[in-house]
C-alpha cells in the first residue's frame, strides 16, 4: 500500500468498520517501520487491504478489510496469505490480531489459517463495548506451517471464486502490493 492510495482504502475502511480509523493513522502507519500494509486491487481498483506490525518474533495484524461488493471472492484469504507470509519473511514466530465477538465469519477464516481464541477482551470495541476474541498462531516458521500455508494459498489460486489478485509492485492494477 503506498500513500496515495489511503483515499481509496478509507472507502473501504469506512464500509467495513463502525469505528474506522483517520486518514492521517493510514499515513502514519506507512512510513513506520515496524508496520506492513498492503493493497488487494482488481482491473486498477483498490479492492481490499490489510496491515500488521511486526515486532520481534511477532506479527500483530492490525486491520484487514474488503469492500463489500467484492466480498466472498477470496480477497480477505489472499490479504491474509500475503500478511503472514510477509510476517515469516521478517522471521516472525507468530502472529496475533483481535477479532469482533461477533465476526464468526472472519474467526472462520483465521481458525482455517491455524489463528485459536486465546483470550477475551471485555468491552473492546468502543462504539458498542463489544468484546473482542485475542487470536493467536504459532510456528509461523516452521515446516508443518510453512507446507499448511503453501497448501491453502494454491487452494486459493485455483478456486475459480477467487479473484485474480497476485503481488505486484508500483501501480494497483491486479495484486496484493
């Protein structure tokens, strides 16, 4: 994700989230160093996104959304795909994210990427004091991991579902940037 796409993204960040994040977070969080976003965008529109931190030997993903006309396409999976395979590229041991109580379709979607409830966090969400499920995954590293992720992104690639979303680099035409 580069700055110039922050306009498009709060689109998105504003439909997915009652509590969305400012403009300025998004500029802040690019140019710091610790973090990692990226872009999903198909035929030059940005179409989803995602972003986590990474310190130390940990991921925390901190924000991923879709917009919601492309939705059940698989963009949210290969958001999610390019994030922890960023956070093993930058020897990450594990990763964590926070998770709406009631997001059992996102919590899905984690569990099928290994993430398990580790904790509650009472009153979390602020619009509406909803708790939030701390999910955590381990062994991002090693071998059984490594071949679970291969595995499920060449799932992902061949579901004729999915969107034809593959990294890339400079302009948002088709990719996870």
């Amino acid at each position: 994700m580069r700055q110039e796409d922050v306009p498009a993204v709060m689109v998105i960040e504003r439909e997915c989230f009652t509590v969305p994040w400012r403009e300025s977070a998004y500029i802040t969080e690019l140019s710091n160093r610790s973090a990692y976003y990226v872009a999903a965008c198909i035929d030059g529109e940005i179409v989803g996104y995602g972003g986590m931190w990474i310190i130390m030997d940990e991921a925390h993903i901190t924000t991923l959304g879709v917009a919601k006309k492309h939705r059940g396409r698989k963009i949210g999976e290969q958001v999610l795909i390019a994030l922890l395979e960023e956070a093993i590229r930058h020897k990450a041991r594990r990763a964590t994210l926070e998770v709406r109580e009631s997001n059992v379709v996102a919590q899905n979607l984690y569990r099928k990427y290994g993430f398990q409830p580790a904790a509650i966090r009472r009153g979390y969400y602020t619009d509406n004091h909803e708790n939030a499920v701390v999910m955590w995954v381990d062994n991002l590293g090693g071998i059984a991991y490594s071949s679970r992720l291969k595995d499920l992104k060449n799932r992902v690639e061949q579901d004729a579902a999915a969107s034809p979303i593959t990294s890339h680099g400079g302009d948002c035409t088709e990719g996870v940037e």
